[in-house]
C-alpha cells in the first residue's frame, strides 16, 4: 500500500500488513471466481479490483489514524474518470481495433490528468524528476558510445 509507511511512522506497522493480507485475500477469491470465466481477463479484473479495495481502504483509514485531511472530492474524480475511461474503451472496442482506442482514450486520459488534476507544483515535480532522467539515461548512452568506439555517430 502506498501509505503503508506513514501508519508504521504513527505506531501502526500492523495496518499495512492487515491491508495487504485483505487485498490478497480479495485476489485470491477474485481470481477463483473470475479467471474460469474470463481466463487472463478475470485475473487481471480480480488484482485490479482488490488494490482499489486496499486503497479504498487506505483513504479511509487515513485522515482517522494520521489526523490529516485527504481531498475525497479528488479521488472520487480521478477514479470517475478513470470508471468513465474505461466505459468508453468497452464500448469503442466493439467498433474499432481495441489498441487504437486504448491508445486514444490513454493519451486523452493523461492529457486531462496533467491539465486537470496535477497542481502547478505537481507538474514541476514531473518535469523535474523527466529531465533528471533524459540526462541519465542520455549520458548512458554517450558513455556506451565511447566505450564501444563508434566514430562519427552523434546521439
């Protein structure tokens, strides 16, 4: 759980692991009602649906156990958007080729996730932690080049 560290911080280690044992236990059942069915779909419905239930769970713990306050209106956005998301792919699939519209209906959730949802300070973060990784990965590169002795050719 992506939380799990702040509830060992305040004295609580066991929550993350009584959230982890639920939502495995939730795939477990999940998966021995879904994959017979759907195969490789119902397993990934089942691990799907039981890390929402270990977040939902989490959220609410949250505020009562750390006494913070959590935007509720915000996750029940971005989670309507991503329930909205995935209507319009199930149904979009049956008309046109599913990764053409997994791939549109990605790039057009993404769009709305960096313009609607990410604060200023959010989205300076990202870029930040990009570009620290671009020259990474670009000074990698450059040093293989040199390495291996490749004259004339430029990254």
């Amino acid at each position: 759980m992506p939380v799990g560290l702040s509830f060992a911080g305040v004295g609580r280690p066991d929550i993350p692991l009584k959230l982890s044992a639920i939502s495995a236990g939730a795939n477990v059942g999940l998966n021995i009602l879904l994959i017979p069915p759907f195969g490789i779909l119902g397993a990934a419905i089942a691990t799907t649906t039981s890390l929402l239930l270990g977040v939902i769970i989490s959220l609410a713990l949250f505020p009562k156990i750390l006494k913070v306050r959590v935007d509720i209106k915000w996750y029940a956005q971005i989670m309507g958007s991503a329930g909205i998301a995935i209507g319009l792919f199930l149904a979009g699939r049956e008309f046109i080729h599913p990764y053409i519209v997994g791939g549109v209906i990605l790039c057009i959730y993404a769009a709305l996730v960096w313009g609607v949802f990410l604060a200023g300070e959010d989205r300076t973060i990202i870029k930040s932690l990009a570009n620290m990784f671009t020259r990474r990965i670009w000074g990698y590169l450059v040093s293989i080049r040199n390495r291996i002795g490749i004259a004339g050719v430029t990254l």
